[in-house]
C-alpha cells in the first residue's frame, strides 16, 4: 500500500527578502509550518526574528520572495480573511484607551463577526474561556492599563485564544512574566499544538526553546543559520559562531531538554593553558571556574565515564583517556606529557590514589610549573591504597605549593599564574 502524501504545510515562506533603503534585513529566509508544529525563532539580537514574524503576518510586505498561506499567496488575503488563521501577540503591547479586559479580548472575535454585527453571547462566552484559561477569571471589569505588565501579557494572550486561529505568531511572549507565570504560558502553547493549532515564537530564552519547541530556525544577520530539531541546531559549534561567545550545552537531567550556558572570557586575548590531573570529580568545579575565566583548559589521565572526564568532553577539552577499569600505564603517561610540559599550569586535584590511577603522580611530576589542590570538605579525599603512591605524592609536595580552592581562584581572577618554575635539580621522570 503506497504511503499517504504529507500534509501540505500550514503556512509556507520562500527565499524572503527585505531591504529597507539601503539595509538588507533579511536574506533568503525560508521555512515553512505544518498544522500541530511548535516553532521557535531564535537568534541574537537584530537578527531579524521580529520581522519575519512580521512578514508571515502580512503587516509587512517582503521585498523578495512570497508566503503562502493555506497555499495562497498572503499577498492576496484581507486583513480579516488572515485574522481567522493567524493571531498575534507583540512583545508589548500600549493601548491610549481604558478599555475594560473584557472587551479586549473580545477584540480577539473580530474576525468572526460581521462587518456591523455586534458581539453576541457565543462570543462572550469564548473571551470569558479564554480568561478563565489564563487564570484571569474575575478579571473582566477591571482596566487593561492598571494591570501590571505580565497580567496585561496574560490578557492579551486570552485575545490571541479568543480569535480561535490557526496559526499563532507569538512576538516574546513571555517576556514580562516571572518564572511561574513563563512556565503557565508556554505550556498553555504547547497544548494548542497538541490540538492541532501551530505556533511560532520569537524565543530568547534558548532552555525555554529546547524545552518546548519541536523545531527551532536559528537565524543570523538576516539569515537562517539553522533550522531542525533542537538537539540538531543548539550545537557549540552552531552557537558559538552565532552569538559569537563560547557556550556550553548540556542535558537537563530535571526537563530532559538541552541547557545553554555561556563561558565568558575573563582572560585578555587568549588566557593561559592549564592541565588538570583529577579523578573522581575532583577537578569539576575549578573546570568551570577556569573555563568561565577564559583560561585553556587540558586534563587527564581520566578513566572513561569518571565526573571529570565526562565534563571536559562536554566542554570539548582536550584531555588523555583511558578505559573505565583500565590501569593507567607508563605508555598513558607518554602520550599525556605533551599537554602537561606545554601547560602554563599543571593542578594536581585531590583524588584517591590506587593502582589504577598511580601512574597520574608521575605525570604530574613533569609539569613545568605544579599547583597541589589541598583537599576541601567538599571534594573526594586524597588517601592512598599502596606506599608506592603516598610516597611520590610526598615528594611532589615537598617540591610544589599546596593552595587551597579559594586561594587558587583568586590568583587566576587577578590575571596572576601561580607556582614558581620547576625546582633547580629537578626532573621528570
């Protein structure tokens, strides 16, 4: 039996240009929406998010390119005959009017009535839905300007509901709602998707995007960069070269969407390289700390799956590792020697030390320059399983200095390298 042809799309762009005097906003710009589809634009500021919402509304005119709506051109439709398949909502929307909520959102039943025919009970009962949806039951009588910014958002977003469209083209919805209130609407959306009604947002929040949105189109200076499911467009290597700024991107255990961190540069121009000798998660947190400080990090030797070593493949940090149960051995140590005798830095964190892991105090032993991280209350305890091993960390302690975290911080925030040059008589081994 031959397969049933896709669903045409909802709405459908093609190669939208816009040029104002001598600005090209936007280039090229294609994508399209299908019925049930949760959307999400994304992009920096000035990348031409809220107008293309604009132009797949049809309050502007593209000056290349068209948008199909329902498979006729847009160009061709009233200003009512697209208000009964598309709703809007703006960022911010100032009325000079007091008008009462209710009759706001009744504005919302404009589409549906007559050109002269007055609202009839139908339509009341659909607005007062629609405010009881949002959690504004109560709420009809009072005036639209005396209402804070996020109730205001609230109101209009039971308009938008009101007019019972096809499509919704949501402008930064959330942007004046507090966490709660942010987490009410975009659900409420997500709920319309599932009944079959598409949405496309302008979202800034890019965990709120992962969160919600079935696809994201990412756009740069005018242009689609991206467009796919999001795990497939928040990439470091999409992000970093879009927002120009390093990023992280991680799973959020809670959610079970994708979570986008900035690593801001504390460090001018390129700050300087520091290995990390951990194990056990004893190098997480000065991981972060000197990443967000903008310094090179390295570590290693790691044991596959250990809490540092799956931190520093997420940052893609070069690192040396060995198998899960694998004991480290002289050959590890020798592939390790390059990143450790180039570092500007070596930190030897606070790990356990046992067979497996013995071999990581000898490379530590070439380092240029060598910090000891004193144990903290919070860190894995450094004990030893063989003499061998509290032995020659006796020795490099009797050779480099022991800081504690804090202390250690504070130095590379101030911009200063600590630890002093490798001892006169000593040498790697």
């Amino acid at each position: 039996m031959a397969d049933s042809p896709a669903a045409p799309p909802l709405l459908r762009a093609e190669a939208l240009g816009l040029r104002i005097d001598d600005r090209q906003i936007l280039r090229g710009v294609s994508l399209q929406v299908q019925a049930g589809e949760f959307l999400g634009l994304i992009g920096p500021n000035g990348a031409g998010k809220t107008t293309l919402l604009r132009l797949l509304l049809g309050v502007l005119k593209p000056t290349a390119g068209e948008v199909r709506l329902k498979g006729r051109a847009l160009s061709g439709l009233g200003a009512r005959e697209r208000a009964r398949v598309i709703a809007y909502l703006s960022q911010e929307e100032v009325s000079p009017f007091a008008f009462p909520v209710l009759d706001l959102v009744l504005m919302g039943r404009y589409p549906h009535r007559g050109r002269l025919e007055r609202e009839r009970e139908s339509d009341l009962d659909k607005a007062r839905r629609a405010l009881s949806y949002v959690g504004l039951s109560g709420f009809e009588e009072r005036y639209f300007h005396e209402l804070s910014g996020g109730e205001r958002q609230l109101v209009l977003f039971a308009r938008v509901l009101a007019q019972e469209a096809e499509l919704l083209l949501l402008d930064e919805p959330t942007s004046n709602l507090d966490i709660r209130h942010q987490d009410l609407f975009f659900s409420m959306a997500l709920e319309l998707t599932r009944e079959g009604q598409a949405v496309v947002a302008c979202v800034h929040d890019l965990d709120v995007a992962s969160r919600y949105c079935s696809r994201l189109v990412l756009l740069d200076r005018g242009q689609v960069a991206a467009d796919g499911a999001p795990a497939s467009v928040l990439r470091p290597e999409i992000l970093d070269a879009v927002f120009e700024i390093p990023t992280m991107v991680t799973p959020n255990a809670a959610t079970g969407s994708l979570s986008v961190s900035v690593v801001p540069r504390c460090w001018p121009g390129e700050g300087p390289r520091v290995h990390l000798i951990g194990g056990a998660g004893g190098a997480v947190n000065l991981t972060r700390e000197l990443t967000r400080l903008g310094c090179r990090v390295s570590g290693g030797i790691a044991h596959e799956f250990d809490a540092d070593h799956t931190l520093w493949r997420n940052l893609r940090l070069p690192c040396r590792v060995v198998g899960a149960f694998q004991r480290i051995g002289p050959e590890d140590v020798r592939g390790a020697a390059a990143l450790v005798e180039e570092a500007d830095l070596t930190v030897l964190a606070s790990f356990p030390v046992g067979p497996g892991n013995l071999e990581n105090l000898r490379l530590a032993a070439r380092a240029r320059r060598l910090v000891i991280l004193a144990s903290g209350p919070e860190d894995p305890p450094r004990t030893f399983f063989s003499e061998e091993g509290r032995e020659l960390f006796t020795g490099l302690s009797a050779r480099w200095p022991v800081k504690d975290y804090a202390s250690l911080a504070r130095e590379l925030q101030e911009g200063r390298i600590p630890g002093a040059d490798r001892p006169a008589g000593s040498s790697a081994r």
